[in-house]
C-alpha cells in the first residue's frame, strides 16, 4: 500500500519536514496529563492542562524553533515523610509538546483552580510582493 505524503506532490516543494512531523506526533501515545485545546476567535487558541497539585513553581512553558513545550515537576519536599494510605492524585513529572505553525504565537499563561491555561494567537504576516530579476548565463 502506497502512502501518499506531502514531498511526493510536485507543487509542495520543501515541505518533506512537515511527513516528518505528522510521523512523529502520529506516534505520540502520552495522556498525561489531559488537556483541551479551543479555538477563542478566528486568530486566537487555548491550550488548556489539568495540572491538579502542580503550584506555579513546579510548571515551565517554553518555546523553541516553533514547538511549545509545557513540563511540570514537583519540588522536593524537604524532611517530607508522609505516609499515603491511598495514593491516587497523579503527581508525575510530565512533558507535553504541541507544534505551532508558522505565525502562531503565545500571548500568556496563567493556573486557575487546577488549570493551566496557555493562550495562542496567529499573527498575520506582512504580504510581501518581491520581483525577481530573469539574468542571462553566459
């Protein structure tokens, strides 16, 4: 069975990256933790995390070559010696990574009640009109 993709179309020229990353979030099998992901108005996004016993602190957003990266990590408590009976909170280190496109960018964050909400807005680029001048060889 032949898969079509988007480098073997000849109008799409240079976007064997883009196979590559539908391959890599295709195989992506994480749930934790939940998330919801809306669209707030025809150019802005919410990514919105579960982040339930996660303080400010322990949480990061970054962004590097247009992937976004949240991470949450519990402190050490120090000379912490509790005893659980029943231990059913998740409290995990986790590391969730969404792809943005070309023009999307984070406009903030904040935690609410257990939620960490990160808000998207898409840029409009400039249209530039550039005219290429036709040489001779030779």
């Amino acid at each position: 069975m032949t898969r079509a993709n988007f480098a073997s179309h000849p109008f799409l020229l240079g976007f064997e990256q883009l196979d590559r990353l539908v391959e890599r979030t295709a195989r992506s099998g994480e749930t934790y933790p939940p998330y919801n992901i809306e669209q707030r108005g025809e150019n802005a996004y919410r990514i919105t995390l579960a982040v339930a016993g996660f303080a400010e602190s322990d949480l990061s957003i970054t962004v590097e070559d247009r992937q976004l990266m949240i991470r949450g990590r519990h402190a050490e408590e120090a000379g912490s010696e509790r005893v659980f009976l029943h231990r059913g909170i998740a409290t995990r280190q986790f590391q969730r990574a969404f792809v943005l496109a070309d023009g999307v960018e984070v406009s903030g964050a904040h935690l609410d009640c257990g939620l960490l909400h990160v808000d998207l807005e898409r840029v409009a680029p400039e249209n530039v009109v550039r005219t290429i001048e036709i040489g001779r060889r030779g």
